[in-house]
C-alpha cells in the first residue's frame, strides 16, 4: 500500500509556538534588570486595586491543585481521543485530510496492531502535558510558595522534565517507567510539535528524519499503556494530596 500520509502538525502546534515565544521574549530583559519572581512583569509597576484584585485570582487559580487537575485531565482525555483517531485512520486508508490512497489491499482476517498511526507522537505529547500537570498540581498543593505575586516561579529543570517533575512530586517510578518520562519528555519539548530539535545533537536513531528510517526497541501499544498507568498513579496522589492539604484562604498572601 503506498499512501500520502498528512501531517500532524496543526494549528495548535503553531499557537503553543508563538506563546512561548511571547512569554520568553522578554525574559532576558528581566534578568538583566536583576528581577525576581516576585517583581513585577515590566510596564505593569503600578498596578491598580482592581487588578491586583483580578491577579489575586490569577494566583489562586494557579496555587489550586483543582485548576491543574481538571487540565490534566481535558489533556488525557485529548491523548485518548489522538490515540483512537489514529489507529481509526490506520485501518481506513486515505481518511486522514489530505491523504490519497493508490493501492489498498488487506489480508482477509488481518488485523492491524494498534500503533497510534501517524498522529501517534502528538498523542504521546499530550499525555506527557496531562503527567505534567498532575506532578505540578501535587507540587503546588504542597509548597504554595512556588506561587509568586507577578508568577509562577521556576520549576526545577525546565518544567518539562517528567522525571524531574515526578521526583519531585514524590512519584515512585521503575526504571522502565523513568526511560518512557525521557522519551516522553523529549516528546513534549520537540518530537511532538517540530520535524528535528533546536540542537541536533540531540537527534538520534529513533527519530524520523529524511532518508532514514527510524529504530526503535519500543512498541506505541506499550508505552500508551503504561503512560495510562502512570496518570492515574499520579492522579490518586494529587487526590490524595488534596485530601490532607486544606486549600488557601481567598486572601492568602502570595508575597
């Protein structure tokens, strides 16, 4: 069967560019002027009482481990809905937009192993934003102090480390499971949105690239499987968490 495959690549991809683009343009500035978390975010010195009121809630939405427990799980839900969608287009040839089907022709009784198809690492870059999620909830349920007044201070890494994260969080993990929140991380900072990484050093034999095939010890079916696993480890943690840590008052002092 020879097929057109589309791209994954969406709109989406382009909107998380461009906003993490906004948020670090500006970051170098702060940092020359010697800043701190706790400084306000340039041209926004004086802060009215009404807006400070509005960013009052800003901070408590991000010091409530609810907030990032019901956007980690909008972002599973999403990974699931990938991960169906693909193995669906995997078994309809040229249903995918954009995809032109010039042969098909299938074993009678064949059944085709669920990999995810072509959207599969969009799926698995969700799924490691839902884990994110649920390790910074845990986190902030129990140091609230990593909420500053003007914004959320720096996580440990560079916020997207699974592995960090979920050491931090106090998420017991095997060593198997430490290797997929690698390559999930990995998926999260680049696979998942960009053809290669900002430093191709960091580009190996497992990844897709022009004129290679890619290699892998790894089966999607597994790893899906075992990431489902680890959401909900980390998702009875954070509720757990949320059961013994009460939440902040409406007046807390975030600094």
């Amino acid at each position: 069967m020879i097929r057109a495959a589309a791209s994954t690549h969406t709109l989406a991809s382009h909107v998380l560019q461009i906003v993490a683009q906004c948020t670090w343009d500006r970051e170098p500035e702060r940092l020359a002027r010697g800043t701190s978390d706790d400084d306000a975010p340039i041209g926004r010195a004086d802060m009215t009482q009404e807006n400070d009121a509005w960013l009052q809630r800003v901070r408590y939405t991000a010091s409530a481990p609810t907030s990032w427990l019901q956007h980690a799980r909008t972002l599973r839900q999403a990974a699931e809905d990938l991960w169906t969608a693909g193995n669906a287009h995997d078994r309809e040839p040229g249903s995918e937009l954009g995809a032109t089907v010039l042969a098909k022709w299938t074993s009678p009784g064949f059944v085709r192993p669920e990999t995810g198809g072509s959207t599969s690492e969009v799926c698995f870059m969700v799924f490691g934003f839902a884990l994110e999620n649920l390790a910074k909830g845990i986190i902030v349920c129990r140091d609230p102090t990593v909420v500053a007044k003007y914004r959320l201070k720096k996580w440990h890494g560079n916020g997207h480390d699974l592995s960090t994260l979920f050491d931090q969080a106090e998420i017991s993990v095997s060593e198997e499971e430490r290797q997929l929140l690698a390559r999930t991380t990995r998926i999260t900072e680049w696979k998942g949105r960009y053809p290669v990484a900002m430093n191709f050093d960091e580009v190996d034999a497992q990844d897709r690239i022009v004129g290679h095939i890619a290699v892998s010890n790894v089966w999607p079916a597994d790893d899906y499987t075992q990431l489902c696993n680890l959401y909900e480890r980390a998702k009875t943690i954070l509720l757990g968490t949320m059961e013994h840590v009460p939440p902040l008052p409406a007046d807390y002092n975030f600094g």
